[in-house]
C-alpha cells in the first residue's frame, strides 16, 4: 500500500511537471509565433522602403535620361540642318562639279551593282 500513495504521489509530481514543461513550451511556441510576426512585419516594411526608393531612383534615371535624349535629339537637328545647308552652298557655288560627282557616284553604284 505505501508503494501506491507514493506512485500516486510521484505521478502526480511527474505529470505536473510535464504539463508546466507542456505549457512552458506552449509559450515559447507562442513567443517564437510572436517573434516570427514581428520580424516579417519589419521585413516588409524594410522591402517596402526599399522599393520606394529604387522606384524614385528608376523615375529620376528615366527623367534624366529623356531629357538627355531630347538634347541629342536637337542636336542631331541642328547637326543635320547645318550639313545640309552647307551642301546647298557647296551645290550653288560649283553646279558642275556636284553634276560629276553624282555623275561619278552613280557610275560606281552601277558597276557594284551589275557584278553581282
């Protein structure tokens, strides 16, 4: 009789000392849980920023580079408007020799062209 009070006594010592290693796992799952939240919380809050600011940086390299595309863009006309007054000057000031050099021009196209 005395070894079954003392292993009632034992089992209710062992099974009360399981349930609080139990219920102490229990909160550190819950904690881990808790934890686990926060970080990902702080994570997208961090990739958010992130892509607050790549997004800024992409619409300022566009902006610049549109513009940088615009004065290319007038250049090339200024370029080309410069080019082609010069030919009308060259044109106007030696009418026979710009004949003999579309003349010449068209004479060597026509050769390449007729070797294929």
């Amino acid at each position: 009789m005395a070894t079954s009070i003392l292993h009632s006594a034992r089992s209710k010592r062992n099974g009360s000392s399981l349930r609080d290693v139990e219920a102490s796992i229990e909160d550190q799952i819950e904690s881990l849980r808790d934890e686990v939240a926060a970080f990902a919380s702080l994570i997208s809050e961090n990739s958010a920023k992130q892509g607050k600011k790549l997004r800024a940086s992409a619409e300022s390299s566009f902006e610049d580079l549109a513009v940088r595309g615009e004065e290319l863009l007038q250049e090339l006309q200024r370029g080309y408007a410069r080019g082609s007054r010069e030919v009308r000057k060259t044109v106007r000031q030696h009418p026979v020799a710009t004949v003999g050099a579309a003349a010449a021009f068209g004479l060597a196209v026509a050769l390449l062209l007729s070797r294929r």
